[in-house]
C-alpha cells in the first residue's frame, strides 16, 4: 500500500516548520527531528490503515454473521408463530375438552340420580318380592290344606260309593249279567295290592271269583309306553287273585259314577265289566 500523508498530518508538519522559520532558530538538527518525526507519524499512519483493513474485514464478517443471524431470527419468528398459533388451536381444543367435561360430569350426575331412582325401585321391587313370596307360601299352605281337605273328601267320597257298590252291586251283577253273589264283599290287601271288591259267585252254574276296582270318573286315554292304566292293574290284581285264592274264572268289573263311551267299548274289547251309578 503507498504511503499517504493526510490532512490533519500536512497540517502539523506546517504548524511545526511556521512556528520553527518563525523563531528563526531552524537548524540542521531541527530538519533531521522533523524528518524523524514525519517518518514516525508515517510508520504510524501505516499501522493505523493496517488495523483499520483489520477492522474492516473483521466488519464485514461480523456483518455477515448479523445476516445470518437476522436469517435465523426470521426462522424463529416464523417458528414462534407456527408455534403460537398452535397454541391457541390447542387452547381451543382444551376448551371444547373442558366443555366435553362439563357435559360429561352432568351426565353422569344424571345417572347418579337415575341409579339412585333405581335402587329405590328395586328395593321396593324385593321388598314387593317378599310380599309375594310371602303370600305364595301363605297359599302354598291353604293348597297344601285345601289338597289334604279334597283328598279327605274323594277318599271319603270314594269310600262312601264303594259302600253303596258294596250294597247295591249283587242286586245288579245278577239283574243285567246272571251272576249271582254268594258272600259279602270285602275289600282286600294281597301282595301289596288293594282289592277294591272282592268276593264269590256263580254264572251260569259255574263258580266264579269277582275282583273290582271302583273309580269315581273314567275317561280313556291313549297311554304312553311305560304306562299302566286302569286296566292294566284290573289285570295284574285279577292274576293274583287267581294264584292266592286258586280261582279257575275271575270276572272283572270296574264300578263307576260315570264312564265315557270310548273307555266302556275299550273295556268290552278286554271283557271287563263297567257299572255306572245309574246302573246299580
């Protein structure tokens, strides 16, 4: 770089060599010190520029940092605005969440309430449960007596026609079917069987053994398999008769108070005999 002298150093070499002609004292030392001072101030103005290049550069460094760095501010903005108005769709959403609670906790006090009224039903539910329960055994007992009363009556009943079968069959037997009756009737326990009516006679000059049962209502009925019906048992008890009492020819007859058509031609098919009420 070539050496500049500059205003303000012209001005004092000036000022110098004025005040020094002017005292009239200028000597050949006094040049030789103003050289030496001009050459000093010249080493110094060449310092000076070398550290303002420094300077100058270490400027435009730091101006292109300040541009990075603006660049990087404008980035932050730009993020802090994305991240701001995040912010607030985040804050809206926790008030529609809030909101949302609200709504919920409202709800469940509804249920709370609705559970409270249910409870309260359901108590008076089993509380009425009791009640029922209560009287179901109430008439449980009343059936229970009301069954054991009926089944006294029908037993009382049932004795009080086989009585009168007692009495009246004979006349009949000998009336609609030539059988005449030789003894009483008895009604008899063989082999774990009850006898309803069970006696002696004659047909036709033959003897004869009578084995009955007396029944207050029949009706026929087809039976399933493993059934016994009424004529079965007639059957089972007629064969042991048979065996106990050494009969050669038992007569079956069923008495009844009333018997329906199919169950009297069902018992005709089998040759039992079926006395109605209105018969005897």
């Amino acid at each position: 770089m070539a050496f500049r002298i500059t205003p303000g150093v012209r001005h004092e070499i000036e000022r110098i060599i004025d005040e020094r002609v002017a005292e009239a004292h200028v000597t050949r030392e006094d040049f030789r010190e103003l050289k030496n001072i001009v050459q000093k101030l010249a080493e110094a103005q060449k310092r000076t520029e070398a550290r303002l290049e420094e300077l100058a550069e270490a400027q435009k460094r730091t101006e292109v940092r300040l541009e990075e760095l603006a660049e990087a501010q404008k980035r932050t903005e730009v993020r802090l605005e994305e991240l701001a108005e995040a912010q607030k769709r985040t804050e809206m959403r926790l008030e529609e969440l809030a909101e949302a609670q609200k709504r919920t906790e409202m709800r469940l006090e509804e249920l709370a309430e609705a559970q409270k009224r249910t409870e309260a039903r359901l108590e008076e539910l089993a509380e009425a449960q009791r009640k029922t329960e209560l009287a179901v055994n109430e008439l449980a007992i009343a059936m229970k007596e009301t069954r054991r009363d009926l089944g006294g009556l029908a037993r009382s009943v049932s004795y009080g026609f086989e009585n009168e079968v007692y009495r009246l069959l004979p006349a009949a037997l000998k009336r609609d079917y030539g059988i005449e009756v030789k003894e009483k009737f008895v009604r008899k326990l063989l082999r774990g069987k009850e006898i309803n009516i069970l006696g002696r006679g004659l047909k036709d000059g033959r003897e004869v053994v009578i084995v009955g049962e007396v029944k207050l209502r029949l009706e026929y009925k087809e039976k399933r398999a493993g059934e016994i019906d009424v004529f079965d048992e007639l059957d089972e008890k007629a064969t042991i008769v048979k065996e106990e009492w050494g009969a050669g020819e038992v007569v079956k007859i069923v008495a009844t108070h009333i018997a329906s058509d199919e169950f009297i031609e069902k018992a005709r098919e089998r040759g039992i005999i079926i006395i109605q009420s209105f018969e005897l």
